[in-house]
C-alpha cells in the first residue's frame, strides 16, 4: 500500500482527496498555461502527455 493510498483510506470527511484532486488540478493548469502559450512539436507531446496523466491521476483518484 503506498502513502497516498494510507491517506486515502483513512480520509473519512473527503479532505485529502479533493486537496489532492486541487492540487493535480494546479500542476494540470500550469501545464495548459504552457501549452496555450505554443511550443516546438515535440515539447508539445511531451506537455500533452503530462496534460493526460494529470487527467488520469484525477480520474483515479476520483474514483477511490
């Protein structure tokens, strides 16, 4: 079991969850931020694919 999911199954009000779920949110946004501001092709595959790992950390963590 890691760390998160110790803080995790110990969350009973929901307070870690969403603060994680903020802060994948935040780093998500920056990334968009950078992306929005254009860059080569390949910083770009990179950026997106940060772009949809936060995505799918949120979904992850959301479904927990």
């Amino acid at each position: 079991m890691t760390n998160l999911e110790e803080i995790l199954d110990n969350d009973s009000d929901g307070k870690a969850k969403r603060d994680v779920i903020e802060r994948l949110d935040q780093a998500q946004f920056a990334v968009k931020r950078k992306l929005d501001m254009g860059c080569s092709p390949k910083e770009y595959q990179v950026l997106m694919s940060q772009y949809e790992a936060y995505q799918a950390a949120k979904s992850v963590i959301d479904q927990y």
